[in-house]
C-alpha cells in the first residue's frame, strides 16, 4: 500500500494524498420544519458563528484530509454560498480542494439522487477521472462533533477491512433511530439491522447499544465494484445502510470504529459528544450545551478549531441605563449586536440582533439579523433570520397561546420557532393577538 513505508508506519501525508472526502450534504431536514423551507440541513446556522456543515468541514481540517467533495441537492444555494465564501481558500495547486457536487442531469439520467449510496455512485465517474482515491471517507454534513478522521482512516488500512464504519454507544431506548451493530473480539461486525424495533445491545453493557454514526471509509475499488453491482440490482434507492452495510458484512470486509478512539471534543465528564441536530428540540438543546457553566461542547478550544464565516461586523454594544437591574449571564452574543437594558440569560445570538429595552431572552437561539422591540419576553425559542418582534411581544411562555397565533410548537412541547412569515400571517389578521 503507498500508505505504509517500507518500516511498516502509515505516514500521514500519504494517506492524506490517497484519500478522498465525501460530504452528503444534500438532505432537507424535514424535521426541522421551517428552518429547511429555503436551506439544506447543513447550512443551517449554528454555535452563535457557524452552520452545521462548518463541524465536518472543520474536523477534516484538522485531521489534514484536504481533497474533499460536497455532494449537495436540496435547496443547495445557500449551502453553495457558503462553502463558495468560507471553504475557497484551500491552495489546489498542491491537490487540496473543497469540490462542489450539486445533483445534475446527464446524458443518461434524468433523477435526483435516490439515497446516499446512490449519490456516490452517481459521482463515480468524477471519481475515477478527476480524483482517482485509493481510500473514500464518507462523511455527514449534519451533525455536531469533533473527530480525528486520520484516526479512522488510518484503523481501516491496518485492519485490512474493506470498509470501516464509525460507530458510537447510544443508550437501548434510542437505538432505534440508528442501524445497530454487533461486533467481535476484532471489531469485525457480525450483524448489522437498520432501525430495530427491538435494538440488540453490548454484551457487556445490556442497557447500550453500538450504532452507526453514517460515517464510512471504503476501498476505492471495492467501493465501486459493490455500487456497480448494486446499482443493478435497485430500481428505486440505493442505501448505505440497508444495501452496502450488509453487502459488506455478509462478506467478512466490514469493520467498525470506535468514535472513543478518535473523538477529539468530549464533555465536561470526560465522555464523547457527537449530536444529530435533525429536530427542533435537539437543535435547542444541543445550544443549551453551549451555555452551561462547563460547556458539552468547547467552541473555544484552538487545538481543535471550527473554521466558519466569521461576520466582519461592528462590536457588540449593552447598554445599561439608569442603574437598571437587567442582566447578561452564561450566553453566547454575535458581533454587531445593539443591546440596550435588556436580560438575556442562557441563549445563543448571532450576529447583527438589536434588542430593545426592557426585553427578556431566556433559553434561546436567535439567529442574524432579528430585531427585538421593547419590553419582550421570549423564553426556550428559536427565532429565525430577520425576524422583526414588535413591542411587548411574549412567546414561549404560553405553548397554547403560541399555537393559537400559528408558531411552531416543537414535539416535547418546550421549544416554539418563529419565522418571518408567521410574524407576516399574524399582521394579517384583523385582531392579532400579541
């Protein structure tokens, strides 16, 4: 392998220039109603300074895994700007790129990409032309953790597998949202089922399950021999998880990878962190992270840094006036926000957000660019870009009442969302209810 010297060390720089990345990035997000109207899922705003695919592109960059495609279909062009404008720098002249893959007609397909696996395979010819990887990494562009992919990838050629997927303990009662795994002594996987009703777990921790993160590292060639032959065999989707997966298992060449081994960001108890935003609830409590005293998730930490879109803003300006008693305590505030005799307590605000006086923000996230008139009250919210509150506008603390005036009330029933275009429906109203 080029990967290994002659003294049998795998050099870094080998496997990086043997590497391709791959980013799916394309999914909506239903579950995150509103958010994903006119946005993908991973250009989704997240931590007060980032999107949600920032995360990914950062843990590449800093596991020295530069050759790297986005293979984007939703509502991509916000998605595309981003990348266009945060992830250009890379020098391609030395083989490091950040690539586009938008879903495209051919001249012999007219589709969308029909699951993940398919979306590779209808990149394929990219691949063996432009790329030509002796490894692929196969990466999600929707979730919030840190990782060594080297770590990984670097597991995968020393097992000798043909494919290597990232894996992660989940508690028995949540184990069915994943594909669940069952491995040996070797980390050679066994079995493998697709959302269990009845989730097998760990022998040695009966209450725990070993999932699949979604990440995967393939032999290039065997990559392509097992999408060239099922590619054949499925007339609708083709799926990493309920295709290859098993295609792999049945063959003795899939592995797992422990994420204890290569996570890089853990939690103030010492334990791994890794969240899939993909609800309105996980979305706030994975922000509610970020606030604690110790927090989950260390966004400051310059061992491990997340690379986004820094706004080139003014200052954030508070302005307390006539010895009030309004305060800021344990939040995250953007650049170029103007905060005049107001609390907020527990939130995450981006960037660009006036906020009157007299306004109360407690256990929220609100996104760019959203004024807040006087004397407010918003309590476990997420508010939504350019949103305009009018004055003495309460929300979040009656769910009901909240409902009634057509927000979005999340599924637990804790968090409300509030976009434009429900504040634009309320006007419309004759008598709206504040």
């Amino acid at each position: 392998m080029n990967a290994i010297a002659t003294d049998g060390v795998l050099h870094h720089s080998e496997i990086a220039k043997d590497t391709l990345v791959l980013i799916l990035a394309g999914g909506r997000g239903s579950r995150l109603h509103e958010m994903t109207d006119e946005r993908a899922k991973p250009a989704v705003y997240f931590g007060g300074n980032w999107r949600i695919i920032d995360f990914t592109l950062s843990n590449c960059l800093n596991s020295n895994l530069l050759r790297i495609g986005v293979i984007t279909q939703y509502e991509a062009h916000s998605l595309l700007r981003h990348l266009q404008h945060a992830w250009s720098f890379l020098p391609r002249e030395r083989g490091q790129f950040v690539d586009m893959l938008p879903a495209r007609q051919s001249v012999n397909e007219e589709m969308w990409y029909r699951g993940t696996a398919d979306a590779v395979w209808q990149n394929l010819a990219i691949m063996k032309t432009h790329y030509k990887p002796k490894y692929v990494l196969i990466l999600a562009g929707d979730h919030i953790y840190k990782m060594d992919y080297m770590n990984m990838v670097k597991s995968h050629i020393q097992s000798e597998a043909r494919c290597t997927v990232g894996s992660i303990e989940v508690k028995k009662e949540d184990a069915k949202e994943f594909g669940i795994m069952a491995v040996n002594d070797k980390l050679q996987v066994h079995a493998f089922v697709e959302k269990p009703q009845d989730p097998p777990t760990m022998r040695e921790k009966p209450d725990t399950s070993m999932a699949s993160m979604g990440i995967y590292v393939f032999d290039f060639d065997y990559l392509t021999e097992v999408l060239e032959d099922e590619i054949a065999k499925q007339a609708s989707d083709l799926d990493f998880g309920k295709h290859l997966m098993p295609r792999a298992m049945n063959e003795g060449v899939l592995y797992a990878h422990p994420f204890e081994k290569s996570c890089t960001g853990r939690n103030t108890e010492g334990s791994v962190y890794w969240r899939d935003v993909g609800t309105l609830d996980s979305y706030w409590s994975a922000h509610m992270d970020l606030v604690t005293e110790n927090p989950q998730l260390n966004l400051f930490d310059k061992d491990w840094a997340i690379r986004g879109l820094p706004t080139q803003g003014m200052p954030t300006k508070f302005f307390y006036k006539d010895n009030c008693e309004h305060t800021l305590d344990n939040s995250l505030i953007g650049g170029g926000c103007l905060i005049t005799n107001a609390t907020i307590t527990g939130s995450v605000l981006f960037d660009r957000i006036t906020v009157d006086e007299g306004s109360t923000i407690d256990k929220s996230v609100v996104l760019p660019e959203v004024k807040i008139g006087k004397n407010c009250v918003l309590r476990n919210c997420i508010i939504e870009r350019k949103c305009v509150i009018p004055d003495n506008f309460v929300l979040g603390v009656d769910k009901e009442h909240d409902k009634a005036r057509g927000f979005r009330v999340s599924s637990s029933g804790k968090v409300t969302l509030i976009t434009p275009t429900m504040l634009d429906k309320l006007k419309e109203l004759k008598d709206p209810v504040i």
